[in-house]
C-alpha cells in the first residue's frame, strides 16, 4: 500500500499514514490529538485554535436566526477601555460636584447663584436683615449726590455693618486662620495698614463666597481694592473713586444674593444650625 500525507486538524502538522489506515483513529505526534484518517484528497478542517494551559475557553455565543425575508440589523457597539475615543455611544462626562468641597475662587458650574450641598448656615430672619440694609445703604448712597455726602457718611456705616455680617456668616471653622468679623471692619480704620488689609477684608471675603456664584466677584474685590489705593493719586483720583464705588456695588450686590439664598435654604429645611459657632474653649482643635 502507498503512503500518503495528511494534516492534523487540531496543529496542522504533516502525518504520514498508510493507506489501510483509512477511517481509523490515530494520535497526532505533534499535539497528541486523536484524529480520523481521512481519503487522501478529502478536504481537511482548518486548525482549531488552541487554549493556554489550565484555560477554558467559552463557545461561541449563538448568533439570531432571522426570519425569512428579515434583515437583523448589526449590535451597536460597546464602549469600553478597547474602543478608540468616539467610538459608539461617547461616554458623559461627570456631573459638576457643587457647594462646600468647591475650592476658593472655583466658579460653579451653574450660572447665577447656587447653595445646594453647602454646609453654611444662615438665619432667614438675618439674611432678611442684609437685603433692608443693603437696600437702605444704597438708597443713602445715592441720596448723598444731592445731600454732597452727608447721606453718604450714613451709608458707609451700613456698608460697615454688612461687612461684618458678611464675615460673620462664614463658618468659624473655615475664617478661623483668616480673620474675625470685628477685625475685618476694625483694622481698616488703622492709618497705612489699611492699604494692606483691604485686600484681606474683602477680597479673601470674595474668596470665600466665590463658590456660589458664577459671577466674578473676587475680580470686583481686587478691583475695588486697587481703585481704593488709586484714588489717592492726583488728577486720576476721581476716576478711580468712580471704579471703586461701581466695583464695591458689584461685590455687595451679588454677596448679599448668596446670603438671601443661604436664608431661604435655611427656611426650606437646609443645612442645619451648630457649624458656623465658634469652637469650645480651649483652641479650634478642639471643637
């Protein structure tokens, strides 16, 4: 009998077989697979691919059987670490995390005022209080053009009086290492070091608030503050006094928003009175 050539279907190796081998069972030198010895000529199976040691590999999941004159249309295409960016459906970004963990001078997402998620607690009855007297400071304000500012020396104590209360609101636990309500006002009333602590009582002010507004009001804080110092300089003075009192609006305006919506939370059932109180006696570790 002649011999012949076949192949593994399993590795694809050359065999040689006899013959009167045909249609019996033999082992593959290669890969010890039992395989059946075939015609010479028959078509043989493609190589089957083979697993790793100790490795079991799933079938094939079944592929739909479409009706008769249905056209199944293909799955999309799943997003994963494998896929190329725009590929399939593009993955969402993360919703903006807003309120107390937002980092100073950080503008919310949002347009306008949010103080959802905040842990700041303000009385309705105080935040109230702020509207009336930014409404009468502003009303003394402008009065003070026809009075030539005598008006305008009652407005600037209201405008003292919220700057404490701005500070005020502030938890105890984040204005500890800045400053107090009483120095933030009191200090800018010392000849020279004043120039300094303006920037300290409001701009580091609109720091703090800043997380709940997206308008700019650290930029009207520093601002404000350099028109202050400017107008201390002949023949420009005036028009940096103009830039100062237009900036100090902008800032207390939208300061005074934040703490009416901290108001209104409060009324509607937010964050809860106990910590914005000043720590126990003994040190601020120790509250």
């Amino acid at each position: 009998m002649a011999d012949f050539v076949t192949k593994c279907p399993r590795c694809g190796m050359d065999v040689t077989a006899k013959s009167e081998w045909v249609g019996m069972n033999v082992a593959c030198p290669g890969c010890q697979n039992n395989f059946t010895i075939q015609q010479p000529g028959a078509p043989v199976p493609p190589p089957q691919p083979q697993a790793m040691p100790g490795m079991n590999v799933p079938p094939p999941p079944p592929q739909p059987q479409a009706m008769p004159g249905m056209n199944v249309p293909p799955p999309p295409p799943q997003q994963g670490f494998n896929q190329p960016y725009g590929a399939g459906a593009p993955i969402p970004p993360p919703p903006p995390q807003q309120g107390f963990n937002q980092p100073y001078g950080a503008a919310p997402m949002m347009q306008g005022i949010n103080v959802e998620g905040s842990n700041w607690y303000v009385d309705y009855n105080e935040a109230q209080q702020v509207q009336k007297f930014y409404t009468t400071m502003w009303i003394l304000m402008a009065a003070s053009i026809l009075t030539c500012g005598l008006t305008g020396i009652a407005g600037a104590v209201f405008a003292f009086i919220l700057l404490y209360k701005f500070w005020k609101f502030i938890p105890y636990q984040e204005s500890y290492y800045v400053t107090t309500p009483g120095k933030a006002v009191g200090f800018c009333f010392i000849p020279f070091f004043n120039l300094y602590w303006i920037f300290v009582a409001y701009r580091k002010l609109a720091m703090f608030y800043q997380r709940y507004t997206s308008a700019p009001i650290v930029t009207y804080a520093t601002t404000m503050c350099i028109c202050s110092i400017a107008s201390w300089i002949p023949y420009l003075g005036w028009i940096a006094s103009i830039g100062q009192i237009v900036c100090f609006f902008l800032l207390f305006n939208e300061l005074k928003k934040i703490v009416v919506a901290l108001g209104n939370r409060s009324l509607n059932g937010g964050a809860a009175p106990g910590y914005g109180v000043p720590p126990a006696p003994g040190g601020y570790n120790n509250y």
